[in-house]
C-alpha cells in the first residue's frame, strides 16, 4: 500500500482494478489544512488521462505488474510480436499500447516487457538505441534560419532533426526518453 506521501512521478498505482502510472505531480500545502497532491495519471491499458487531487490521508495500492525478458521478432498490421527468452513462448502488442516505443523497436531487439495480470501492456526499452539513417537530404550551405540541423529518417522509419555532418548509411544514437539525436557511431 501507498500512501499520499509516496506519489511521485512515474510511480505505478492500482485504481479500480486497473494500472495507472502518474505522469506529471505537483505538491502543495495551503496555508491551513490537509497537503495536497494533484496528479495527471495514465491509464496503462487504455491509454486514458486524467487529472486528480489527493489529501495526505489517502492510500493507493500497489499495481500488480511484472518484467519479462523478451525478445521483439517482428510486426504485422497494427501488431508487435515479441518472444519470451525463456520458454519461446510468443505473443504480441498493439501499437496503440507501444506508443511511441514503436519508432525504436528493431528486429532481435532485447527487452523488458510490462504485464498486468498476465496481459502485456507496455515495454522498456533501453535508453539509448543505435540506427541507420536511411535517407538524409543534403545540408543548404549557408541557410541562415539559425538552425544547423536537418532532417532524416532512420530504419524504423522515425524522423528526426541531426546535425548537419549526419549522411545517409551513417549510425547515430538516439535517446528513447526524447527521441533525440545523441552522438554519431563508429563501427
């Protein structure tokens, strides 16, 4: 059990049977009166937002999830199949519950994927990734927009914004957190 005290930004709670992860928190404590806790939460199956706030006597149970070592194989349509390492068991993932995760995700790709009561409903990627970029235009010597980045898309088919010296068939590495370039990569 959780008590108010313990909220935090993403903390993983359970509210009317379903996990909910907090996305953003903020702390307050008037002047007379209970402390106050105001949380926007996501609903970790459904994807649903909503705002809310607690006093300091409110409790919270615990979400009931679990990690799982998998391996991501491939995706068909709107769905992601992932294998478990252990007993190559195979399952998959929609790409409404991956989100953003999907930009990122490579074939043999290693790692954690989040249960509720054996459904999976999210994963973990690491934090940093490594891609090919598969399409880089040339940089306009010159361009004066005060911006010296430009745009490519990697083999995932994510875009992004990258120095100007990044061409096409080089690898760079990305941060998953915020989907930014990070550094070029030397193999």
């Amino acid at each position: 059990m959780f008590s108010a005290s313990d909220l935090r930004k993403g903390l993983k709670l359970q509210i009317d049977g379903s996990p909910y992860i907090i996305t953003e928190f903020e702390f307050s404590k008037p002047g007379k009166g209970q402390a106050l806790y105001r949380c926007r939460m996501r609903n970790m199956i459904t994807g649903n937002q909503f705002s809310k706030t607690y006093r300091s006597g409110d409790k919270f149970e615990k979400a009931n999830l679990e990690e799982r070592k998998m391996q991501y194989l491939y995706h068909q349509d709107d769905e992601y199949h992932f294998m478990d390492t252990e007993n190559y068991e195979q399952l998959f993932i929609t790409a409404e519950q991956l989100g953003d995760n999907i930009n990122f995700l490579m074939d043999n790709m290693e790692l954690e994927v989040l249960f509720f009561d054996d459904r999976p409903i999210d994963v973990s990627l690491p934090i940093f990734v490594n891609l090919t970029v598969t399409q880089a235009d040339p940089w306009a010597k010159g361009d004066t927009s005060g911006t010296d980045t430009k745009p490519v898309t990697v083999e995932t088919g994510y875009q992004l914004q990258v120095p100007p010296f990044v061409d096409e068939g080089d690898k760079i590495q990305i941060d998953t957190r915020t989907g930014e370039y990070v550094t070029r990569v030397k193999e």
